[in-house]
C-alpha cells in the first residue's frame, strides 16, 4: 500500500518543476500549498468551501496554453472568497512560474497519485510530511519554523489537552503544537480543544490554517506578533510552544512595557509572555535554548520569578542537532500555574545520545523513556523514581545553585572533574557539523540559482 511518506516523496520531486522556473526552497512550499489546497479539498469533500469556477477540476481539465491565466485568476478569486479560512490561505497569493507547460506538468503529477489509497492513511500527514521534508532539505524553508514531530507528540501527549481546554502557542510556525493537540482528543472520541495560535510571517500562518484545516481541524491563526497581543484576563488552560531561537533583537517600547522584566532576549521575552497569560491552574510546555536556564542578570530574575510564583515541575534536555535551523542545545520548561516551585525533576536525553541530524533522525521511540517517567498526570504529580537520567532537586537546592536550571549544573557533582567537558565538547563538534552540512547545503543552492541566472542572461544576450 502506498502510505503517506510515498505521497511526500513524489510531491517532492515536482519541485525539480519549480527549481527549472527559478523557484527557491524558501518558496517550495507556497506553490505546493497553493494546489495541493485545491486538490486535498477535492479529495476531502471540502469544496463546498470553494467557488465553482476555482476548484481542481478547473485546472486539472486546463490545456497547457490556458492554465496559466486561469491559475491566476482563480487565485485571485480565492483571496476574495466568501470563507474565512480559504480567503485567509489565499490572501495576497501569486504564483511564481511563468510556463503553462511545467503548471500543466505540475497539475498532472499531483493528479496522477493514488488519493484513494493515500486517504487511507491520513491526507493531512501528506502536507505535514511535505512541511517536514521541506525543513530536512534546506535551513532556508521551513525548519526555522519546524519542530520535529517526536517531540511535538511527546509534549502533547505528557500535558494530555481535553476538550475543556484553550490551547495557545504563540510562535504557531506551521500549527504542529496546535494539530497534535487537536488529534490528541480525537483519539479518545473527545471534541477538540479550542486552538488558537499567532504566526508573524504571513505564509506560515497560510501553511498553519492548511494543516488543520486538512487534519479536520479549526482553529485561529492569528497574523502577527505575539509579545503585542494582549490575551485578556482569562488567559489560556494549556500552552505548548518552540519561540523562534534568534538569540537578541531589539524589542520595541511597546512589548517591553508588557513585561516584568524589560530584556532584548526574545526567548525571555516569550517565557514571560507565556507564564503570563496561563489561565490559573493552566500548564505550560516551553522550548527554550539552554542560555535561558542559566544566564545571570535578568534571565536568573526570569527564573526566580517562575520558580517563586509557578510549579515547575520538569525540566526536560533535548539532544543538540534535533533542529534543522541550529545546532543550540535546548531544553523544555514544564510548569503550572497552580502555587510555586516545590521540587523541580530533570530528565537528560542528551548525555551519551546518538548524533541526531539529516543522517540519524530523531524518533518517537527516542521519547519513549521520557514520557514513561514524567508519569500519566498531565500536571507532572505522578510518583516518580530517580535514575541516572532522572534527578530531582528541591526548591532549597536549586536556591543554593542560583536558581540555575540547566542539568550539566544539577549534575556536576555526580560526575568526575572534566566528564561533562567531554560530552559538551562531543555535542558542540556534532552540531558545528550539522551546521557545516546545512551551509554547504546552502551555498550548493545558491550557486544553481546563480548559475542559471547567468545562463538566462547569457541566452538574452546571444538572442539580441
């Protein structure tokens, strides 16, 4: 049977179609979104949200020589369209070939997969797994917005959403928090929380609103910047986020005046916006690079704050090269708005892990351990057991160590002088060659792009 990652890896290879129309990575995926919306929603039943004269029948029954007109119009049309979702997918949508014959080509290789079998299994993972292929093969597309999806599943499945929660992820990127969240409850015959969702970059947010819609999901994607948005008094039951990892920029007056603690680091920012606007006994799952968990000045400010005020109760470490946009060493924040800091659990699945990059993939399997020892209470109260991953500190402890937070410090005095040296030394190496695949890979793009703008001007000028 042909499942969803045979679907992916065909839907991919149309992109050598875009790459001869000088269409770059970073543009892939609005392209593919566009058709693939028209085609999934025929295949779906979904085109009763769609105009008569803009649906895929009117592409697919298109000849070369008058498909690319009717393309543009009927992504005109769709931007002007009477549904909500569809008219906000659509808005300001362009494509970006300029041949009728490689649209044609286009429309025919999407037509010719198998849609029935491939409905067996899940429309809205073809999407999703485009998303994720998009992120593996260029740090320009989509992974800076990609969290991979093992520890998307693990984080949902640890803090459970029910169908009486708001769930809220301010750095939506392509919806991942917010889709797991949703099909988490569907598993239990449950109604789906309410998602809601903010993305500042216009063609994400158009990718978020695809993958819910296509995994029968609706929810609000908001366009624009989180740390303006004021939630209201409220707030939300359940957070679950991965903030973009730029590590300083400038934050304006107006955001700054939103927080407790003005800072220009924009992960502190985040953990602040979070912790924030978490409904009381509301619970929060935070990525966060590791530089939040033990900076001085204002970020142990952060901590103390979140310690003295909110229950945090796990601390887990990812392994270095989980991420397609950087190699930074990144840890999750587990807390509750439920009274302060007792006892706070650290879990490492870093030390001694496999190099995890393009080569060795993180796996759901990987998570495994993890999500047995956080325990079946959404609130991290289960009765848990210390191993030689698993530590726990008290609240005097983690004082005496400076609020510091990062599992290297909680661990120092269990190991010998210099171990943890040798594993940071070891996870740095993996990530600047990472890092250095994921460059190269780059430049190799950028030198195609390059030489077929040259060979494109060297063919005007021999026409002249």
């Amino acid at each position: 049977m042909q499942d969803t990652s045979d679907v992916t890896r065909r839907l991919w290879a149309l992109c050598g179609v875009l790459r001869n129309e000088g269409v770059t990575y970073h543009e892939y995926l609005n392209e593919l979104t566009y058709l693939l919306f028209l085609k999934l929603a025929h295949e779906l039943e979904m085109e009763s949200r769609i105009p008569n004269n803009c649906r895929w029948a009117e592409l697919s029954e298109s000849a070369a020589d008058s498909i690319l007109p009717r393309y543009t119009k009927i992504l005109e049309n769709l931007g002007a369209a009477d549904d909500d979702i569809v008219k906000t997918i659509f808005a300001d949508s362009k494509t970006g070939i300029n041949s009728g014959e490689s649209l044609k080509q286009l429309v025919q290789g999407i037509e010719d997969i198998d849609w029935y079998r491939a409905r067996q299994n899940g429309l809205g993972d073809v999407y999703e797994g485009l998303i994720q292929k998009n992120a593996q093969e260029s740090r320009y597309g989509a992974g800076q917005y990609f969290t991979p999806r093992p520890v998307v599943e693990a984080l949902v499945h640890v803090t459970a959403p029910s169908d009486d929660d708001v769930v809220y992820d301010p750095a939506a990127g392509t919806g991942g928090f917010l889709v797991a969240a949703g099909l988490g409850t569907a598993a239990t015959n449950s109604s789906p929380p309410q998602l809601v969702g903010i993305e500042l970059v216009r063609d994400v947010q158009r990718m978020a609103l695809m993958n819910l819609l296509l995994h029968g999901l609706e929810g609000k994607i908001l366009l624009g910047d989180a740390l303006h948005h004021d939630v209201g008094d409220n707030g939300y039951s359940v957070c679950l986020t991965n903030p973009p990892f730029g590590a300083k920029g400038a934050l304006t007056a107006e955001q700054n005046e939103r927080l407790e603690y003005q800072t220009s680091n924009k992960q502190l920012a985040f953990l602040q916006h979070v912790y924030q606007n978490l409904a009381e006994g509301g619970r929060a799952a935070i990525v966060v690079p590791d530089n939040v968990l033990f900076e001085g000045g204002t970020a142990a400010a952060v901590r103390t704050k979140l310690l003295d005020s909110y229950r945090v109760h796990t601390i887990l470490s990812l392994p270095t090269g989980i991420f397609y946009a950087t190699g930074v060493k990144t840890s999750v924040l587990f807390f509750c708005a439920d009274g302060s800091t007792e006892e706070t659990w650290f879990y490492d699945l870093r030390s001694g892990q496999t190099s995890f990059g393009k080569r060795r993939q993180l796996l759901a399997s990987d998570l495994n351990e993890f999500v047995s020892a956080y325990g079946a209470d959404a609130f991290g109260k289960s009765h848990r057991i210390e191993t030689d991953r698993f530590k726990r500190l008290t609240r005097e402890e983690l004082a005496a160590r400076g609020d510091r937070l990062d599992f290297a410090h909680v661990k120092s005095s269990d190991r010998p002088t210099g171990s943890s040296s040798i594993a940071d030394l070891l996870d740095d190496t993996r990530s600047l060659r990472e890092e250095l695949d994921s460059a190269l890979s780059g430049i190799s793009e950028i030198e195609k792009i390059l030489t077929r703008h040259f060979q494109d001007r060297e063919g005007e000028a021999l026409g002249r």
